[in-house]
C-alpha cells in the first residue's frame, strides 16, 4: 500500500480499520495526528531561516513558528540573541531603568518576540527556528512528513482514531506503532546532523 497522498492517507486509515463509513471523521483523525507531531517531532526537514529588522520592542513571530533553534543579530558582528524568562526581563528592565541599546535578550510575549534591550536603531537579525507542518488537505495534498514517513501519520491517525471508536484493544498497538515512528524521526534527524562528522573531543593543554 503506497501512502503519499492525502487521499491514500486517509484510504490507508479505513483499511487498517476495516471501517468504510468514516468519510467524514478521518480528516479530523489526521489533524489530531499533525497536531501532536508539531509537538514531538523534531527534524531538519521542519527548519526555516527568517531574516528581519529589528527596530522596536516587539517583531512578529512566524506564522508557522513552533520553537526557536537560534536566534541572532547579524549586523557588524553577529551576536546571539539569548531565550530569558518574563521575570528575568522585567528584572533587567528595572534594573537599568529600561535603558535603550543593541539587543541581547529576548523572550515571546503575547505572540510576539519581545527583546532588551528596547533597540536604539535599526538591526538586523535572522531566526532559525521549527516550523509547523503545511496541514494536509484536499488542496495540499502533501508535506515533507508524509513524503519521508507516512507511519507517523498513520499511526498517529489511528491512535486518535481508537477512543473515537471505543477501540480500547487496538489502542496500546497503534501507540506502540506511533511511539516507534516518532523515535525514528527523531533518529533519523540526529543521523543526518551528525551522523557523517563523529563527536570531537577537546582536550585543553596547560
């Protein structure tokens, strides 16, 4: 069986479930799925770069922004931008007065990226981050996950599928079977990053 459509996905769905009459429930089945692997899985096939000026306190936030991977300032020497607390940046606003200057930190608030110092000009920054998975449907007929591991959606599906159902036997099986895939995204991703390259130890001289 050849899953690589949305339409073979969800033909995929009623077979393992021997079911014909869930026409109108598996797309949900598959959302249910797409949401929980935003969550879990993490691979470089999900990564994006976005450059942007940053010149007031707050920039808006990717639509399709799950977690930040790094985030920079690129203008004259690049430098990181470091992930604080609400607290802590409220902390360090009080503590300087809420001086203006390059910015340094930053944390999300509200939906937006929030950084401190408030800049005193114009910077430019570049986000990498996860994105979100392009959601399947009828119109987007496919997406990286379901090209490179369409288990994961399966059995994902199925899972959501299970208290739908009342299917209380099958539902350890299809979590195992998730479980597994979700592992092995994780895996696969770990291998293709670091895979070729080996760990290097440094060893410091005195």
């Amino acid at each position: 069986m050849t899953i690589t459509t949305f339409a073979e996905l969800k033909t995929a769905v009623a077979d393992f479930l021997d079911r014909d009459d869930l026409t109108s429930s598996t797309p949900t089945f598959i959302q249910l799925a797409e949401a929980d692997l935003n969550r879990q899985a993490r691979h470089w096939r999900a990564e994006k770069r976005s450059t942007a000026t940053i010149d007031t306190q707050y920039s808006a936030v990717p639509s399709d922004f799950v977690e930040t991977i790094r985030f920079y300032i690129t203008s004259n020497d690049t430098r990181p931008l470091e992930l604080i607390s609400q607290s802590e940046l409220l902390s360090r606003k009080a503590n300087t007065l809420n001086t203006s200057g390059e910015p340094g930190y930053y944390a999300i608030t509200a939906g937006e990226f929030e950084v401190y110092p408030v800049p005193d000009g114009s910077y430019t920054a570049e986000l990498y981050y996860y994105s979100r998975l392009a959601a399947l449907s009828d119109s987007n007929t496919t997406n990286w996950m379901l090209t490179y591991f369409p288990d994961a959606y399966l059995y994902g599906a199925l899972v959501h599928s299970a208290p739908y159902l009342s299917e209380d036997a099958r539902l350890a099986v299809w979590q195992t079977l998730y479980g597994n895939a979700v592992s092995g995204i994780l895996t696969d991703n770990e291998q293709a990053k670091f895979g070729g390259s080996g760990r290097r130890m440094k060893i410091n001289s005195y």
